[in-house]
C-alpha cells in the first residue's frame, strides 16, 4: 500500500518531541527526510530517529525528495518562507501554528494553495476532538441562529517560556523551546503568536465569519512580550468577540480554553478545561454531550493523521478541522491585535 512521502522543515523542539516520532509509527507515512541548519543538531536527531535523510538547506531537500506533504515547524517568523517554497515545490503543507506573522502573508499562502490545488493544515489540537466538530456542525447549520457574540478565553501554565526563562516541563527533552522564537518581541514573541492563536483557530473553526476590526491591550513580561492579552473583535456584519488570555496559570493547574458563542437562538458552550458541549436553546431543544472528563485533552498528532489522509487523497477538504482558512483569519485577529497593542487605538483587519 501507498504510502504517503512527508518531509519536515525546521526540527525544533516540537517538531522533533511530536510529529517525528508520530510520522515514523503511522503506518501510513514514509518520513523521508528531515530539515534543520545546524548539522550537529541534525546529526543528533537523526541517530534517536534513524530513517530519513537529513538536510541542512531546505531548498535542495524539497528539489530531491519531492515530498507529497511538508511539517513545518520552523521559528513563527519563517513560515511564511517555508510554506511558500514547499506549495512552490507542489506539496501539501501543515504550518505549525501561528501559520505566519502577518495577515498579507496568510493570505498569500491561502491563494497560492488554492492556485496550486493544495491544502494547507494548522495543528491546532482542540479543533480535531471530535466534540468539537460536532459543535461546529451545530453552529454552520444555524443551531444557535444569527451570532452576536462570542466569548473566546484561553490560560496556559506558559509565565517561563513568554518570561523568557524557558519551559520548565521540557528539560528532558532533546531541545527545548527557544526564547528568540517565543520571547523576543522582534521575532513574534508572546502570548498572543504563542497560545492565543489556538484559541482564535477554534473560534473561527465554530463560526463562520469575518474580522474587521480588532482593539487590543497587553501586560508585558520581563522579555518585553505580551503575558497576558484582551481584545474585543468586531466582525463584518457587527457581530462582536471578547478574547481573553494569559500565561499565569500555576504549573499544577490544567490549561483553560473556553468558547461561547450567543446567537439569536440561543448559545453554545465548549470548554476543554472541563469537557462541556452544550447547545442551549430558546425553544428548549438542546444537545448536551456526556463527555468523559479527559476528553478536552490536547491533540497533538490527529493533524498529522489529517495530513496523511489528504496527501493520499482519503480526505475531502470539507473534512480538515483547521484549513487555510481558518488559519487565516486568526492571523488576521493577531495581526491588527498587535498593532492595536501599539497604537493604543482599535485597528482594521
């Protein structure tokens, strides 16, 4: 049987703690080769993960290998780049998240998948529960009627890595975060590049609609990166967005990520902290699921599971839980958010 030929740029701490060791035990995927500039570190992940090959330039690993997908898991800022070279080079793409670091670029990658018949998946691991593609199903047919407003939090155990002092949970692995990705200002560090864009790619997984504008504040951390963030949204056709979130949740607690969405039908709950999906009618008709209580757990390897199905063609397009798209537009909520950030002002989409 076919397998189908994943390549992987940037092997980070992610990349290399997750999806390596997810894409050598599917049994439908051939990990082909592996990306990462210093040879040394390269050299290491190699050894703990022997199969693919290994290349220290990008360019020349897609020229060879001809990869059917690409994982991209490379500092925020180069993703743009990397994406670009690998739908270039006719290959489906997941762009770890956030999919770049400004709304323009997401954009173009969006039209250049479409013009080269590609897709192009963002990990974000709580739209792929399936509690949560029920839900979307509910909201896209109409379930809670016209949207109004829409609640959107998200808290995670994160004060080290945003403060710039790292991860302390990742001590034991082979490289740990970097602070030039995650607490420097200069290269979309903070809070919001970091962990918000999870919650925004669940929102806009849900509903189906547009930011126009975006007003923003922050805190700062010792690094000079957002620690925690507010935002209100305003969306074409008025419909408005509290977003909340913030990196100070003890180490012993679990993360918080909560969506409530208020039409004039009625409401919908999903909150992954503590594994709640509930439609709430005005007529009365509701759908409460009996969730068990581990299930808003993080998903960290169903999207490459989702990428592995497109690249054989076993996958509609209608079936990927975080598309373009969606990735899209929570880069466009981050995008003016930051700016908004800056100018003190509310700031268009």
């Amino acid at each position: 049987m076919a397998k189908a030929r994943i390549a992987l740029i940037g092997a980070g701490w992610w990349g290399v703690q997750v999806y390596v060791p997810a894409m050598l035990d599917h049994p439908d995927i051939d990990l082909v080769a592996v990306n990462r500039r210093d040879r040394a570190a390269l050299d290491r992940i190699l050894e703990a993960h022997p199969g693919p090959k290994g290349y220290t330039d990008y360019r020349e690993m897609l020229a060879a290998e001809k990869p059917d997908a690409v994982v991209i898991t490379s500092p925020h800022v180069a993703h743009h780049e990397h994406a670009k070279a690998a739908l270039d080079a006719g290959a489906h793409v997941l762009i770890d998240k956030p999919m770049t670091t400004s709304a323009a670029d997401a954009r173009e990658l969006v039209a250049l998948a479409a013009e080269r018949g590609k897709q192009i998946v963002i990990p974000y691991g709580w739209n792929y529960k399936d509690f949560a593609t029920e839900a979307a199903k509910l909201c896209r047919a109409g379930r809670i009627g016209e949207i109004r407003h829409i609640l959107c939090h998200m808290a995670t155990f994160t004060y080290d890595l945003f403060g710039g002092e790292g991860l302390s949970e990742t001590k034991e692995h082979m490289f740990q975060p970097q602070k030039s990705t995650w607490a420097d200002p200069a290269q979309a560090g903070g809070y919001g590049w970091g962990q918000t864009s999870h919650a925004l790619g669940l929102l806009f997984r849900l509903a189906d609609l547009k930011p126009a504008e975006v007003y923003g504040l922050d805190t700062k951390s010792a690094a000079g990166v957002d620690l925690t963030n507010a935002a209100v949204i305003t969306f074409e056709g008025g419909a408005r967005a509290s977003l909340s979130g913030s990196a100070l949740v003890p180490k012993h607690c679990s993360y918080q990520m909560d969506v409530r969405i208020f039409g004039t039908e009625g409401c919908l709950i999903l909150d992954m902290e503590r594994t709640r999906m509930e439609l709430r009618r005005m007529d009365g008709d509701d759908v409460v699921l009996d969730l068990a209580p581990d299930a808003g757990q993080y998903e960290a390897v169903k999207p490459i599971d989702r990428l592995a199905k497109i690249s054989l063609g076993t996958c509609d397009p209608s079936e990927i839980e975080a598309d373009g798209t969606v990735g899209m537009r929570a880069i466009e909520v981050l995008d003016a958010m930051y700016r908004s950030f800056a100018s003190g002002k509310p700031e268009r989409v």
